[in-house]
C-alpha cells in the first residue's frame, strides 16, 4: 500500500476524534496533503457513532476531551465487535518527551486498546509516519 503525495482511488479513512477543532482541521490538512482521507469528530460519543458508520482504517483520539474522554471512548470502541479492531493512536497533550516516560505512556495506552501514542506538538510528519506503520501491520 502506497502512502505518497498522490491521490490514490480509495485512500484509508483516518478519524480524528478532538474536542480541538482547530488541531483536527491542522491534522485533516497535513493528512489529506499526505493521501489520507479524513472525519472529523469533536467528542467521544459522536468519534464512536462515526466509527460505526464509516469503519476508518484508524482513529486519532485525543485523551482529554470534555463528557467522554479518549480513554473511555477507546474502551467502549474495543468492547464493540464492530469497532473493537480499528487501531487507535491517542494524540495528546499529556506526557513527557523523557524516553521513559514515553515508554510508560505508550505501554498504557496499549493496555488500553490503543495501538500508540503520539504527544500533540510533535512532528506532524511523525504522526504520519505513525500511521503508515500501523496501517502497514
């Protein structure tokens, strides 16, 4: 599977679920540019009824969001048969750019469901890289 800068007939659907909409409209730009196709969520319960209805290939979960946060949104997605094997990747602003701390967070995310963890402020081109690597497995 290709991921270039070109437009391909029917690229993976990425979900990005952020209560944040003005980081949701910077990740749907640099993902479109990179031939993603991209939705858009700005909570939980709305990240969920999206997954359900589109299936994307993977979802962008911010941790912190107001009435469901990330992790209970990503709990009730992997307790779902339907959503239960789309990989999330939380984006977050929590953490620390400390390789063990980074180890910690990304271990805990895994224990809940998530496939990684990206720390908002980071390289957006190695969030896509990210990606590419768990839609790849």
């Amino acid at each position: 599977m290709s991921f270039g800068n070109a437009p391909m007939a029917n690229p993976p659907l990425i979900l990005c679920v952020d209560d944040d909409k003005d980081y949701c409209d910077i990740l749907s730009a640099k993902l479109t540019a990179k031939g993603f196709a991209v939705k858009n969520a700005t909570n939980g319960d709305d990240g969920i009824a999206l997954a359900k209805k589109h299936n994307p290939a993977l979802i962008l979960m911010d941790v912190q969001m107001p009435n469901k946060d990330g992790i209970a949104t990503t709990m009730d997605l992997k307790q779902d048969p339907h959503t239960k094997d789309i990989k999330v990747i939380f984006v977050t602003s929590l953490g620390d750019s400390w390789p063990s701390v980074t180890e910690v967070n990304r271990r805990l995310a895994q224990q809940i469901g998530a496939h990684d963890y990206f720390k908002k402020g980071g390289d957006l081109d190695a969030l896509v890289e990210k990606i590419r690597q768990a839609l790849a497995e």
